[in-house]
C-alpha cells in the first residue's frame, strides 16, 4: 500500500483532523501528540519541564541519555511525505 493511498484513506475518515508533519510533536492544549518513537521522550520532557521545571526535565533525560528536549516545532525526518492529499 501507498503512502499516497493511505494518506487518502486517511484523510476521507479522518475530515476534522489536521496532519502535521512538520513538527516533533503537537500541544493543542486539550491533548499531545507525537509520532512515538524517539520523540516520545522529547515529549516526555517536555511535560516534565512543563510542570516541574528545565531541571527535572534534564535530569530525566539524562536517565533516558539524552542532552535536551528536541523543541515541538523542530521538523521531523519525513516532512513532505504528500499529506496535503495528493
């Protein structure tokens, strides 16, 4: 199957839900999402920063073996993939 196919399928079931591609991770206020993988731990410390400060959010990514949160508005790897419906 496509990208292409099942972004479209997609697309037809999903009408209210705008993709985002261009971003690690989305904070629309009522829910978070990410794609999973790495990035759940960018996320995971963003919320940690979020609540208990940059500290925390460092020392548990540190635990994880990791610098820093990557920011939500940094590009993931597959920007561009046809999501605009094509």
């Amino acid at each position: 199957m496509s990208a292409g196919f099942t972004t479209r399928i997609w697309l037809t079931t999903t009408a209210d839900v705008i993709p985002v591609a261009e971003q690690l991770f989305v904070d629309d206020g009522d829910r978070i999402t990410c794609a999973g993988g790495a990035v759940a731990a960018d996320l995971a410390g963003y919320i940690i920063e979020r609540h208990l400060g940059q500290s925390w959010a460092r020392k548990s990514l540190r635990i994880l073996q990791m610098d820093n949160p990557r920011p939500a508005k940094r590009a993931t790897a597959a920007t561009g993939i046809g999501l605009s419906g094509e």
